[in-house]
C-alpha cells in the first residue's frame, strides 16, 4: 500500500489488517513510517519500506528488499498523494512546476510501480487505483468560496489520466492474469470545516460526506476473488456526487 501514511491509506490499511490481510506499506519518510508501523501492529501482521516513488533507485531498491524479507507481494494499492502539488497560482491555475509534479506522483508513479512488480512478482493478482470523482467530472465553483481559484486543475487532470492509465493497464496485463481497478472516491470528512461540509453536503443525494470507514470496503472488494470478473472498472464511490 502506498501513501499508506495519509488519511485513506491509514484507513484502508487498518481495515484490511481487521479483515486478516498482511501488508507491506511504503514511505518514503522512515520515520513517519516507522510511527505507523508501530501503531498497525497492534491490528496483525504489518512490514515497512522505504520507498520514494518519483525515484527509480528507490523503487528497485525497495523491490529488492521486499525480496530479501522472503514477502511475495499479490496486491497492490496506489494511495500516494503530496498537498506539495496541488499549488495554485495567483490566477487558481496550477504552474508548470505543479502540473508536472502532480503528474508524476499521481499517474507516472503508480505506472512504474505496476510494471516493476508485474514484472518481478508471479504472485500478482490484482492492483487498485485510489481516484477520485474529480477525475470523473470537474469541481462545482459555487461549492468553495472563491471558486475554482483554490481548486488546482492539476488534481483533477492527474486523476483522469490515472483512470485511463487503469484501463490501459487493465487489457495489457491481462495475460499474466492480473486485474487493475481504480475506485473514484468523493470527499471525506476530517479535514474540512464544518462550513464547507454543510455546502458539500447539500450538492449530492447522500447527503453527507464520506465517512473514514466507508474507504476500505470497496478496497477490499476490487482486490478480492468476488470481483474477479472486474477488470478496468472505476467504480465510482461518492455518494452520487458524479449522477446529478
């Protein structure tokens, strides 16, 4: 599990430890990943690496290690995401700067990262995207109070390119018999204020925000056999955001 540091890869690692699964999570600062290790330990069997994922010495070097611990990895979750990138100008454009790193974190990343382990893991099976409803459609400008100024372009571009990149792979990988799948989440609670919860929430028939818990399930479903008739799906968990 990548960006397992963050609020949804903490989240989809915890439920997937109380479902009996063993994981490996990936972080590129040791320490953080450390601290998370230490607390997930406490649900079942959990191994961290250090991995930087806009460094391919890094990959290769994590690969390898990964290797040297006798772990044959047959799943995958990409679940890295940097706020570093989301940068908007004065304008609520995304620079060049931004817009390239977004790419590479969120689309260029996850493919080098696929490839690599299809390549040096038979015991691969399936692979899940984290997306989201913005790579789907684009945001609403009356949902924030200055418009789209302080949404970055550069978020929903990546997710897009990250829900084809799921279809592409899905065809070429399917003669080593592995799946890949993206789930298009929309906004979870824990971070926004309690006004701009009020106004996500009266723009979709749920009605509510996504809740913590609710990140894991669908998760867990791409990446098991009840879904192994699912290949290049973005299965669309927003709470309708994306039908009206």
């Amino acid at each position: 599990i990548t960006g397992a540091t963050g609020l949804i890869g903490t989240e989809v690692c915890r439920y997937l430890l109380s479902k009996g699964w063993k994981i490996v999570v990936s972080s590129r600062e040791i320490g953080k990943g450390k601290k998370l290790e230490k607390e997930l330990k406490k649900l079942g069997r959990v191994s961290i690496v250090e991995m930087d994922l806009l460094n391919s010495s890094s990959l290769d070097r994590a690969v390898s290690d990964i290797k040297s611990r006798g772990i044959k990895i047959s799943h995958l979750v990409n679940c890295a995401r940097s706020i570093n990138t989301l940068s908007v100008n004065e304008f609520g454009m995304s620079d060049n700067k931004s817009l390239v790193e977004e790419m590479q974190l969120a689309v260029f990343a996850p493919y080098k990262l696929i490839c690599k382990l299809a390549k040096d893991f038979d015991s691969m099976t399936s692979i899940v995207n984290i997306s989201s409803q913005y790579g789907l459609v684009v945001p609403n400008p009356l949902l924030y109070d200055e418009g789209l100024k302080n949404s970055p372009v550069s978020y929903g571009l990546s997710k897009a390119a990250l829900n084809h990149l799921t279809k592409e792979l899905a065809v070429r990988l399917c003669e080593k018999k592995i799946r890949v799948n993206a789930i298009a989440f929309g906004g979870f609670e824990g971070r926004a204020d309690h006004e701009f919860v009020k106004r996500y929430s009266q723009f979709l028939p749920l009605g509510r925000m996504l809740k913590l818990e609710e990140a894991g399930p669908p998760v867990e479903f791409l990446l098991g056999k009840g879904s192994n008739s699912i290949n290049g799906h973005v299965l669309v968990a927003d709470g309708g955001w994306t039908i009206i």
